[in-house]
C-alpha cells in the first residue's frame, strides 16, 4: 500500500466518522476554527441553521468540517504526490471550483492554500488566496468527502 493510498484512506475515514451529536459549545469552537475559511454569507447562513430545528445538523457538520481543517497538511506535505495528493476541501461558485490539497499556517490567520483551481477552463495547480474566496463569497462545499486530485480530474471530464 503507497502513502498516498493511506493518506486517502485515512482522509476518508476522517470525514464519514460521524460525530456524536456534537454539542452547541463544541459546534461554537468549530465554528472559531472554521471562520478563516468561510465566508460571510455562508457563516450568516449557517448561523440561522444552527438556531433552527436543525440546529444538530449543523452542530455535527461544524464539528467534522473543523477536524479536516484542524488535520490535513500544511503547506509541502504532500509535495512530490502529484494527482495522489488529497484535496481537503472544496470552494464552488457558479461554474468555478477550488480544491484546496494543504493549507498555509499564518500566526494571524488563514491567507492562502495550495491546491487545483478549476475556473471552467480546466484545472491549474497552485496557491489559492482563502481571503480572496471567502471575499467573494465563494461557498465552502460541506458535503465534499476528501478524496485525490485524480479522482476530481477524472470526475470532472466525465
């Protein structure tokens, strides 16, 4: 078995373990992790879904969003993995997507991450400013289940 086989494996196995109906404080801990990497509607959004009947949802899909940005790779951990390495997350807007595969670790802040932009011309490889998505309103996909850059090209020529 290649690292990068273990490293999808385990990414995978990261995001279907569903937590045990998290709790408001734990959900409002992720939330704290979370905010560098969402935007402003998305948050105002996701906020009216954490006061609402499905407030749980929410709680739960917080707390699994924060434990893939809490664990996956910083900036040249994947290096040299080609279209093994493992995209964490995914931004949509519109026709555009970015797959973020590791992120930049600032003491002030999230500002940048690696990964493939898709802006409907085809993928390109490189650093993706999560300010400027998250300005945008570009939306962090909550149901993405991390998964390789080759599983995403071969999806997206289909």
């Amino acid at each position: 078995m290649t690292v990068a086989t273990q490293l999808t494996d385990l990414a995978k196995s990261n995001a279907r373990e569903a937590p045990n109906s998290a709790t408001k404080r734990e959900a409002a801990m992720a939330l704290h992790t979370l905010r560098g990497f969402i935007g402003i509607s998305q948050l105002r959004a996701i906020g009216q879904g954490c006061r609402s009947e499905e407030r749980q949802y929410f709680y739960d899909r917080l707390v699994q969003m924060a434990g893939i940005v809490q664990t996956m790779p910083k900036t040249y951990d994947q290096d040299g993995l080609g279209d093994n390495a493992i995209a964490h997350l995914h931004y949509f807007k519109g026709t555009c997507d970015w797959y973020i595969t590791e992120k930049d670790s600032e003491p002030d802040g999230q500002h940048q991450a690696f990964g493939l932009a898709n802006l409907g011309y085809g993928g390109e490889i490189g650093y993706i400013s999560i300010v400027e998505l998250t300005g945008l309103d570009v939306e962090l996909n909550l149901h993405f289940t991390p998964c390789t850059l080759a599983e995403i090209k071969t999806r997206e020529t289909e």
